[in-house]
C-alpha cells in the first residue's frame, strides 16, 4: 500500500511539473539567462500572449521574443490572484508606482503564487504592524536588496492624521532600530 501511494505521488508530481513546463526560443533562452532549476518553475502566461516568469533576479515578462525583468522582489509590497476573474494584481512597495494588473488564461496558478509570494517572503526581514486612532492600518517593514542592503519601508491603507503620522514614524524608527538601520 505505501508503494503504491508513493508510485502515485511519483506519476503525479511527473504531471503537474510537465504542465507547467514553458518552451522558449533559443534567442529567449539566451536572454532570460536562467539555470535548469529556474527554468522549470511555473510560468503565467496572459490573455495577451505574455508570460510571466519567476527567477531569482525578479519576475520576468516575455513578450514577442523580448525579455523585461519588471521588478526584483524587494519592490513588491502584495500580491493579489482572484482565480474567478483570473487576473492578477501586483501592488509595490513605491506607492508612485502604478499597479500592475495581468490577465491570465489559467485560473489555477496557486504553484505559480506560491512561488511568487516565497520569493518576496525571502526579502523581509522584519515586520510590524500598528493601527492609527482612525483606524487606518499602518505596516512597516525592513526589506533586504540583492545586494545584502537593508531599507525600511512604511505602508499604509487610508489617510494619517497628526498622530497617525507620529505612530508611522515611531513604527519605522522602531523597525531600524531593531536591525541596526541608521535614521
């Protein structure tokens, strides 16, 4: 019985990671520059032909034979997927920044959000929240570059008053303090 039900997880593993195998051109494959391990992560891929990748550098749009890293992790404040609509919603850390919104074709991509969410996990290195007396949600975190450098970042979803300003910059002076950031 315990053979079996490893042979099963064997041939299903087999699938699922076959499903989500992508093929590239040789002049994509030269340009996404990816290892082995890379290449055989889940891949979105968007009503209007593009296909998101996750490396290690960033996520990657392919689109007509380019390639553009649209972000490295650290930037990415959130990721939304509502499989209903099957669009995806990125929110980043630069509140200047325009969200990006993607269409998919699949509405299952939970190996592909699982991947997507570990990757920014892995750039946070602390984090608080706090709630202001209007209610409005403050969240403060300390986020690690590829290159090993720290920076805090404050968030918050609705207006500040006077002391909910005060509250944020409490939060974040709190939050470097605690790593060794310098104000």
């Amino acid at each position: 019985m315990l053979r079996t039900v490893s042979l099963l997880r064997k041939i299903f593993l087999k699938q699922s990671s076959q499903a989500t195998k992508t093929t590239y051109s040789p002049s994509e494959l030269a340009e996404l520059k990816l290892s082995s391990k890379e290449l055989s992560r889940p891949v979105a891929q968007s009503e209007a032909g593009e296909r998101y990748h996750i490396a290690d550098r960033g996520l990657l749009k392919i689109f007509a034979g380019e390639v553009e890293q649209l972000c490295d992790w650290f930037e990415v404040q959130q990721a939304i997927w509502v499989a209903e609509s099957k669009r995806l919603l990125i929110r980043w850390v630069d509140p200047a920044r325009p969200a990006l919104r993607v269409n998919l074709t699949e509405p299952d991509q939970t190996d592909f959000m699982r991947l997507f969410d570990e990757k920014v996990t892995l750039t946070i290195v602390l984090s608080m929240r706090r709630q202001a007396s209007n209610g409005t949600n403050i969240m403060g975190a300390v986020r690690r570059r590829p290159d090993g450098e720290l920076f805090s970042v404050i968030v918050v979803d609705g207006p500040l008053e006077e002391t909910g300003e005060q509250l944020a910059r409490e939060l974040e002076k709190t939050l470097r303090d605690a790593v060794g950031l310098d104000e």
